[in-house]
C-alpha cells in the first residue's frame, strides 16, 4: 500500500514538471520604474537591487530550484503577491496618496525589520538588511515621501489607507 501510495506521489511530482509559472523577468527596463521619476541614489538602488526587486520589481533572479515544481509554482505566487503589494518598476504609476502610503510602509518596513521576509531571509542571507542598509533604504522612503505632495484629502495626520 504505502509503496503505491509513492509511486502516485513520484507520478504527480513527475507531471508537476510539465506546468510553469511565467518567470518574472522584464524584456526592458520599465519607463513606469521609480528611478524614472523620483531620485534613487546609487546606494539606494543597490540596498533595493539585493533586498527588495526579486519580489517587488519586474526581474526576479531566480535559483536554480525555481524550476523544480511545486517550489517554482510557490515562489511565483510570493512574487506576484509582493508586486502587488509594492512593485518598483511600475511606481510612477500609482496616485500621489498611494505612492505616499508605499514609502510610508517601505520606511516602515525596513526600520521595524519585517522586510525582507524572513521566508525569504533563510535561503538569501545576502539580503538581509544591515541596521545601516535599513537606515538609508528608511531614511530614503521618508524624505521621498515627503516630496511628494500630500493629496487635498490626506489631512494631516490621518494615514491614507489606498493599496
């Protein structure tokens, strides 16, 4: 019994190969990409190159199990969840409220320590944040925030809630 129950299992992983995911990886850069609109300094665009683009931009580097599935078909989901919640390569096209929001929750991300994930974190060590990386990546998000002007409906002190 248990012998057919993993030839089942080793047929299904076998078929499994045969579907997957679109890889996130962009012909060109974006004319939407954050850098296209705000200043992004060079160090900025490496912290965001090494800790953040693999999920929240339109390129991911993908490992070489990334096409073994179901783990390609795992990855492919925590990559289009993270584009959805921030995607750098498409920036310049969210409403001045929403681009607010996201640097709002960049700078709180980095500065409190939950981004990267720590999902992430166990297999790309490299990219965990510094408290050096997180200040300047933080410090970054705040003084752009800033820059960008605040809607008529943001009123001081309230938190916009647009995703």
């Amino acid at each position: 019994m248990i012998r057919k129950i993993l030839l089942a299992l080793l047929v299904v992983l076998v078929i499994l190969q045969f579907f997957r995911p679109e890889k996130n990886i962009a012909a060109a850069a974006s004319p939407n990409a954050i850098g296209t609109k705000y200043a992004v300094p060079a160090e900025v665009q490496s912290i965001l190159k090494k800790s953040c683009n693999d999920c929240h931009s339109n390129t991911t580097e993908y490992p070489w199990y990334a096409n073994v599935q179901p783990v390609g078909l795992w990855l492919n989901h925590h990559i289009e969840e993270g584009k959805g919640e921030l995607n750098f390569d498409e920036f310049t096209t969210y409403s001045p409220k929403k681009a607010r929001h996201k640097l709002e929750e960049v700078h709180e991300a980095v500065t409190e320590g939950w981004m990267p994930l720590d999902s992430y974190l166990w297999i790309h060590h490299d990219s965990k944040l510094t408290p050096e990386e997180a200040k300047v990546l933080g410090d970054w998000a705040k003084n752009l925030r800033e820059s960008i002007p605040a809607p008529a409906d943001e009123k001081e002190g309230e938190h916009p809630h647009e995703h």
